[in-house]
C-alpha cells in the first residue's frame, strides 16, 4: 500500500513538473503580423482611383454611415475619404478669412434661412385693477443664404501618379485648400452674389446717422482718403450698440493695420497693441484685429475697416461634403482633378456691422 502510495505520488511530482515547464519556456511560435495595415481600405480604394482611375475598390467598399457624410453620387463623383476632407478644413478655418470669426453652419439643403426678430414688443405699465391694452407685435423677417458652387481643377502627369513615393492626397488635399481659401476670403468681403457668396462690403452703406435695416451704418473718418488722428476709430467703436461690442472685431487688410499701428493718444500711448500670447491676435482698442487682405485700401471714400460682431452679422453656410471627379481624357498627358465644394454666404443682422468711410461725409 505505501509502495502504490510514493509511486502516486512521484507521477504526481512529475505531472506538475512538466506543467511549470511548459507555463516558463516561451514558444517558438511566430506572431501573426509584425506591423499594423499602413492603410485603411478607404484610403487604398480612393488612392487606387486617383492613380489610375479604378474604381472597383470603391464600388465593392462598405463604409460606416460616420464614415461619410453623404453616399457616393451616381455621376461618377466620389466623395473625398476623410483624412483628405479634414485636412482641407483645418486649412480652411486657419487662413485669413471672415470664416474665423462669422456664424458658419452646415446645411444638407440647397439654402439656409435666418430668422431675425428685428421689431419690439410693447410694454406697458398698469394697476392692479386697471384694464391691460394691447400692445405692439414684434416682426420676424427671413433672410435666405443661397449655397453656391466653389471648384477647382487641379492636374498632375501620369507619370508623377505612377510614383509610389508621391503622396497623392496630401497634395490634392493642398492645391484645392488653396485655391478655395483664396475664393472664398474674396467673396465674404466683396462677392457680388451671383454664382458666389455675397460679400458683407456688397450692401448699400448709408451714414450711420440715418442708418435704416437692410443697409449697413457707416462712420466717415473726417478726411478724405485718410484715417485722420483716430478719432474716427472711437466713434466707429461707439457706432455700434453695446449688445454687439462684447464680441466685436475690426476687419482690415495688412496697409490699414500698418497705418493705424502708428496712431497715438493725447498722451502718446499707441492705440494699437499686440497679443501677449502666441497666437493671440492684435488687438485696437481693446478689441482683436483680424488681417483680412481682401478689404480695401486707405483710398478715397473706400470702406477701409469694418467692425462687428460678426458671429451675429456674417453667416456662412456650407454643405458638409467635398467631391472629387478624377479627368484622364481632357488634358492628356495630364489628369486633371474636379473637385467641387457648396457653400453661401450674406449677412445675417445689419445691425451687427459698422464701417468706416475713408471721407468727410
């Protein structure tokens, strides 16, 4: 009985002997992948598509609904995949454009309509047992923001295409950046409306004096196609209503920043100041600067700065989605990229906006 009893328990002993080898001694076997998948299968579809201009990756590709925000259009236009989509907007929101400081709204319609309660409702003082009267009725007028189209073609060689080491997408992600910042900036400031946003400066200006709704208010600088001392500066500040000052913005080009940063106080004290922060922006009179190179020159009569809330004044409203329409026939050897953006854009409150009249009236 003891001799069954040791020889158990030896086996025992060695069952667990080799248990603890084969939990200590590291296998030989390989791992499954030594590197993650560079690219997503969206991006290779879109990159295979750009390059040679297949599109069955793309046609057989099942994206998530978060992925895209529109599907794919059956004339032959294919949405850019979201990497590129959100590099173009970074840009896009960084450049020097009224987009940094306006109202900007996505929209899936072909417009956008603003509401704006522009009329009073009375009031009235009464007793606890007098009659109340009837009192005034505010009116809500619509304003409609037509989206238009904004496009670009640029092009490359096939032969720049067929090189692995070219990055496709960050390059037409770059052209189309910059040929729609460009455009756009343009427009918000003086688009005439036709085929295009319309710029706020595109509007009837009358002297802030008699300024009516539908028109924007303006200042005069008191010398004709000059600033003058800087007076003109505090009453263009003070032109506009205190429910609008606390977010407001001066809008200028580079040559009419360069001449108000010399203007000075009675007691010699610059009114224009710098940020103290990196990226801080300038500020005049206590209020940001921003450098928007398409308003015009100090010249005569012309509206050389602008100042507003424009979050309230200016509304961009703009479809979510970007198309590129990829061309190897047009322009041989080269293969020229479509690409199209909607976007609108007009002002929303007349009375968030105020000029100042480079003249003497």
């Amino acid at each position: 009985m003891q001799a069954d009893f040791q020889v158990k328990l030896q086996k025992q002993e060695e069952r667990l002997t080799m248990l603890d080898a084969k939990m200590t001694t590291p296998r030989g076997r390989p791992a499954l992948a030594t590197t993650a998948e560079i690219h997503a299968p969206h991006q290779t579809a879109f990159d295979a598509y750009l390059r040679t201009g297949d599109d069955d990756g793309l046609r057989g590709l099942v994206l998530e609904g978060k992925a895209m925000s529109t599907a794919v259009a059956g004339d032959g236009g294919y949405l850019v995949d979201p990497v590129t989509s959100e590099t173009v907007r970074s840009v896009l929101d960084s450049t020097a454009s009224i987009r940094a400081i306006a109202s900007v709204v996505t929209v899936e319609a072909t417009s956008f309509d603003v509401l704006i309660d522009r009329g009073e409702t009375g009031a009235g003082w009464a007793d606890e047992t007098a009659d109340a009267s009837e009192t005034g009725t505010p009116t809500i007028d619509r304003i409609s923001i037509k989206l238009h189209e904004l496009s670009a073609l640029p092009k490359a060689s096939q032969r720049l295409l067929d090189d692995s080491a070219f990055d496709i997408e960050t390059w037409l992600a770059g052209r189309i950046a910059d040929k729609f910042s460009r455009a756009e900036a343009a427009a918000f400031v003086s688009g005439d409306g036709d085929d295009k946003p319309r710029g706020f400066l595109d509007h009837a200006a009358v002297d802030n004096a008699v300024w009516t709704w539908g028109n924007l208010g303006y200042v005069p600088s008191g010398v004709d196609g000059a600033i003058g001392d800087g007076d003109a500066i505090i009453d263009l500040v003070y032109a506009l209503g205190a429910e609008y000052r606390a977010k407001a913005s001066f809008v200028m080009n580079s040559k009419t920043a360069g001449a108000l940063r010399k203007l000075k106080d009675a007691d010699g004290r610059h009114l224009w100041s710098d940020g103290l922060a990196a990226a801080e922006p300038a500020r005049l009179m206590g209020y940001p600067v921003l450098i928007a190179e398409d308003m015009p020159d100090i010249v005569a009569n012309a509206f050389a700065i602008a100042f507003g809330d424009f979050s309230a004044g200016y509304t961009i409203a703009e479809r979510p989605d970007l198309r590129v329409l990829r061309d190897p026939f047009s322009a041989k050897p080269h293969v020229l990229f479509y690409a199209t953006k909607r976007v609108g854009g007009d002002v929303s409150d007349f009375a968030a906006i105020k000029l100042l009249r480079c003249a003497t009236a």
